[in-house]
C-alpha cells in the first residue's frame, strides 16, 4: 500500500516544525507523482520537496523524459544517483573483459537491467570516446551528469574507498 501524498506531506511537515529535518526530496520519482506532491503542499501551504534523486546516467537517461521539465518548473533540484551506471561507463564489465565482481554480476536484479548485449556495447562506446580524447572514463562519465542542467549533485555511487581515491 503506498502512502498518500497528503500523508507524506504532513509527516515531512511535522518533521520540520520538530527541528529535525531541514528540508526533504523524493527518490525513484516520476514526472507526475513530483508535479503532483509539489501542487498539493502548494494547496495545503506544506512545504514541498526541494530535490528529487533518480538513476541519471549515459546510458539511463529517463530524466530528460519529462522529469527534467517537472524539476525546472517545480524548482527541485534533480541529485544523479548511479553516474557510473553500476560500474559499465568505467569498463568494468566491457564485453572484452567482462568482471565477475561487482552488484552488477552479484545481484540479479541489477545485472538483467544492465547487463545486456546492447547497454554493454554502448558503454563500451563511451569509455571508447573517453579513452580516445585522453580522459578517464570515471571522470568523462561524473562531468556529463555534472553538466546537465537542472542537476544540483551527484552520488557517486562508489561502494570502496579506493575507487575515488584517485579523484
């Protein structure tokens, strides 16, 4: 069953009068479900979410299907969880040499979203471009997310210390 929208919103709304949250944002959310939650704390005078944090990525780009407009129009900021897309746009689990570690290769319900002929093939692409013009493929993948607009942050989406290390 999920939570009503005017449920959620007045739980977000005592949590701040509480002191104990600041402001919060929404994860997984669609088009509709933020145009929707942003006009009902509009008509109730609750506060809003001021961020919306979706898989946005080379190879994952549903954002630009509508969330983008909805994030500009409501102004919430968009944070990109998964630059990386779990590992692909770094060559991890290139076609050439695919790694057996990893969420993608250990958890099913990763691997069947990502882990097909065609995605690996294009990420193979872009850490191709990377590669060709000089850059680090972690580095070419964070600067575009980076650059989108309506993108305030991005997660990285590391899951050991040594993979940022060098950044």
């Amino acid at each position: 069953r999920l939570t009503p929208i005017d449920e959620q919103l007045e739980a977000m709304d005592r949590l701040i009068e509480a002191g104990k949250i600041r402001y919060f944002g929404t994860s997984n959310e669609t088009p509709w479900g933020l145009t929707r939650m942003c006009a009902q704390a509009r008509a109730t005078g609750s506060p809003g979410p001021v961020s919306v944090q979706n898989a946005y990525n080379l190879l994952q780009r549903n954002f630009e299907l509508g969330l983008d407009e909805a994030c500009r129009e409501e102004n919430v900021g968009m944070i990109a969880f998964s630059p990386l897309a779990m590992g692909l746009l770094t060559g991890k689990y290139s076609k050439a040499a695919p790694s057996q570690e990893g969420r993608l290769t250990q958890f099913a319900r990763y691997g069947g979203m990502y882990l097909q002929e065609r995605i690996i093939a294009c990420a193979d692409s872009y850490v191709g471009i990377a590669c060709r013009h000089g850059l680090d493929p972690i580095e070419m993948a964070f600067a575009w997310a980076a650059s989108r607009l309506g993108v305030a942050a991005i997660l990285t989406s590391c899951s050991r210390l040594e993979q940022i290390e060098p950044y």
